[in-house]
C-alpha cells in the first residue's frame, strides 16, 4: 500500500465531497485499485485512524544504567 499524488483530475471518493483529489492510496487490487481522497478528507481520515492506532516510540539499544541513574539522584 502506498499513498501518492494524484495527477489527474478525479473526484474524491468519499461519500458527498465534491472536490477534486489530491491525493489516492494505491490497495494493489486488493479492494479496488485505488482510492482518490481531497486534502480535508485524507486529513479528517488521519485524524480518525489516530484515534485508534498510536506509534510506539522506538526502543533505544542502549539501555540505561539503573544502579547509576541512582546514585545521581542521591
């Protein structure tokens, strides 16, 4: 799956936009081809999906020395 910049004038997918896509994500023909999204619907889409999906924060290889953060402390 990957998202690109649309080069021709479609409409967007959504259900009662009216405006022209910016962008379209591309299923590889899985569902459909591909779906044709605005700015504000792809932003209102990220919004949502950020709702219910959040990163997580990269696992650092070093791992901090607990006994000498410790004695800092003290």
């Amino acid at each position: 799956m990957k998202v690109e910049k649309c080069q021709h004038r479609v409409k967007c997918d959504f259900m009662g936009c009216r405006n022209l896509a910016d962008y379209y994500v591309s299923t590889r023909g899985f569902v459909k081809n591909e779906f044709a999204f605005c700015a504000n619907c792809m932003k209102g889409l990220f919004e949502e999906l950020s709702k219910l999906y959040v990163p997580k924060a990269i696992e650092s290889h070093f791992k901090p020395n607990r006994k000498r953060r410790k004695d800092e402390k003290d």
